[in-house]
C-alpha cells in the first residue's frame, strides 16, 4: 500500500519581506505545490494524501484562498486527509467549520476532528492527533495511541501528528511534545505501521517510521530541506515500511556570505547572482564582510541594484553582516568636485574614518560617502 504524507502547506502565508508582485507568484507557488502533489498521487498510484496539520496559514483567511484550495484539491484523484495543526486549530474559530469551507468542500476532502481511527480507503485506518487550540497541554498524539490495539492482518494504520518531537525540541520539558519513545512502542507493538508529522518545514526522518514530511514550499529561511512530500509504501505483511521523499516546490530561500575585500571580490559576487537560476522565485539575503572602499562599495550597490530587479528577495542581512568602507582619496581624484560639494565629501570621508571621533555616524557616513560617489561619478 502506498500513499503521500505532506504538512505544514500554510496556504494563505502573508511573506510581508516580499514585494507586492513577488508575494502575488509565492502564493500562487503554493497552490501550483498542492496541484503537483496531485499530480504526484496519480504518477506513483498512491492510494491517498494525507496532510498532517498547517494546512492553512491561519483561521482567520479571505473566503477566495479556501476556494482556490478545494479548486486545486479537486483535480485529486484519491482520497486527501487533513489534520488541523497550530495554525488552523479546531477551536470556536476553526476554518474548517465556516460556510466557505463546509459549502465547497468536496468529497473526497476529509477532516481528522478527533482520534477515533479513520478509515480512508479499504484496509487502511489513519489515527489523527488534531489540535484543538494553538497552546496543547499535553502530548496530543500519545493521546490519540493510548487506546490502540494491535492491528489485524492485513490492515494498515498510519498515525498522523502535528508538533516537536522530544528528541529534536530544544525545550525538552514542553508538555505538547511528542515523546518519541512512547511513540516507537506503538510502532513496535504493532498497534501502527509509521508515524507522518507536521510543524517541522524540512523533511526530516525522527527515527525509523517517524517522520516529518516537510513543507511542500519553503517558508523560512533557516529551512534546510523544505519543498518535498514523502511517498511512503507499507507491506502489512512484512510491516516494512520504505520513505522516499520527493520534490514539489519551486521557491527557494537562501543565505550567501562572501568576504569582500576588493573589485574583484564584488564582480565575483555580480557573477556568483547572474549566474543563479529562477530569480523569480528565489530569495536571497547577504552576509557580508570584509573592507572596501568607496569606489568599491559604489560598485557593490550597483550590482546589488541590478540584482533586485530579477530576484523575487534580494537583501544585506544587516544581523550578519560586517562590511566596512575605508575613504581611498584616489576614489576621488578624477571626480572634479568643488564648493559645497568638496566640502560635503571631504567631511563624510573624515566622518568615515575608522580613527574619527564620531563613530555613532561612521554607518551613515559611509553610506552617504558612496552615494556622493555614485551621483557625481554619474555625471561625469
């Protein structure tokens, strides 16, 4: 029996970091992920989908991104479980209870509202663990397996779970993880086959037939393996279970550090971004360091300027970055300023100066410094 595990879809995701055109293609991205994983279902002759909590990015959504969503999930042609997580509780607010989503659902849409063993196709049961509000007290999915018994041949039972898992939580005291060893007995007892999770966005395997699927589409940019599904296949004769994750996303997030410490370094930098694929759908910020001058670092923000043009995020991670810019009087040789314009540039290179007194202003300094240089050198 073969089936895909998917989570964490977050559909609705406000990305305010994007620009007004970029947000518009990421959210379309994450419909266009819902449809391929559709896609996939029919390529592998999966026999459902289910979706393990984070469906939607909130409770609180415009009517239109429900609709999209059972436009996309039509196309389906097997059964697709959802399981409501942290973001889309079943509380007295629940998506999953409005008109918009009760009125357009289709059929073969299903809800995981409670525990109670879910036949999805013939043979084949999914224990849920939902949420009921965004602040569980307790272990949600040991829970929904405390009353399991050991499965009957030939029937196969996947448990599905939303949250951190107590071997991977650095707060190894929260009362909502899932405990992981409580978890394997379950498994080993043969009162379930796997264990598919949601709330961690990369794919991840926790421990053999535990795993978090991942977010279909990256969602942050500390994510290391975001944009996959996992098509699982379980023999329930053998209770061997095998994972194999496969890609549907398209968007990428990326951090770039580069030591700048000359012209060379900047159009090594202006060729590493020219050369990188799917600007339209990539984000990327820089962690900088290094010293440049000024006729540098007004190179620096040209290419930086020509870039953002072409990627969906383009970005100087102020938090990681250490760029200084030392004044070069050659910088200035050749650009024929006089009057209040030699004396404006004469103070911001004083002020830019790492033995000045006014250090406070050195950042300001500086980056004035190179527009001087960028606008005179302009007219020139």
């Amino acid at each position: 029996m073969r089936f895909i595990a998917t989570a964490d879809w977050q559909l609705g995701m406000t990305a305010r970091f994007l620009s007004d055109q970029a947000r518009t293609r990421f959210h379309q991205a994450r419909l266009d992920a819902v449809r391929r994983i559709g896609e996939l279902a029919t390529e592998t002759e999966a026999s459902f989908v289910v979706v393990c909590g984070d469906v939607f990015e909130s409770n609180q959504l415009d009517r239109a991104i429900v609709a999209k969503t059972f436009e996309a999930l039509r196309a389906f042609s097997v059964p697709v479980v959802l399981l409501p997580g942290n973001h889309d509780p079943l509380d007295a607010a629940s998506i999953y209870d409005a008109p918009v989503f009760r009125d357009r659902r289709p059929d073969h849409v299903h809800v995981l509202r409670d525990a109670a063993p879910f036949t999805v196709v013939d043979g084949v049961e999914i224990v849920g663990a939902p949420w009921f509000g965004k602040h569980p007290t307790r272990d949600l999915v040991a829970d929904a397996c405390s009353g399991l018994q050991p499965m009957a041949e030939g029937l196969v039972r996947v448990v599905a779970g939303h949250g951190v898992t107590s071997t991977l939580n650095p707060d190894r005291d929260a009362l909502a993880a899932i405990d992981v060893p409580t978890l394997t007995k379950v498994l080993d007892g043969g009162c379930a086959h796997v264990a598919v999770l949601g709330d961690r966005h990369s794919t991840t395997e926790v421990e053999p037939r535990i795993w978090y699927a991942g977010a279909p589409e990256v969602t942050a940019r500390v994510e290391d393996d975001p944009g996959n599904v996992l098509v699982i296949d379980v023999d329930p004769g053998t209770h061997e279970v095998t994972v194999a994750p496969r890609r549907v996303g398209r968007w990428s997030f990326d951090v770039l550090e580069e030591r700048l410490e000359s012209l060379e370094d900047v159009e090594r930098l202006a060729d590493l971004l020219s050369a990188i694929p799917d600007k339209e759908c990539r984000a990327v910020w820089l962690a900088l360091a290094g010293t440049l001058s000024t006729s540098s670092k007004a190179r620096l923000d040209a290419v930086l300027d020509e870039a953002g043009d072409l990627f969906a995020h383009l970005d100087v991670w102020a938090r990681h970055t250490d760029l200084a810019v030392l004044p070069d009087d050659h910088d200035f040789a050749d650009l024929g300023l006089s009057g209040f314009a030699q004396d404006a540039l004469d103070e911001l290179a004083e002020l830019s100066r790492p033995e000045s007194a006014h250090s406070s202003a050195d950042t300001v300094a500086q980056d004035a410094l190179g527009l001087l240089y960028r606008l005179a050198g302009a007219g020139r």
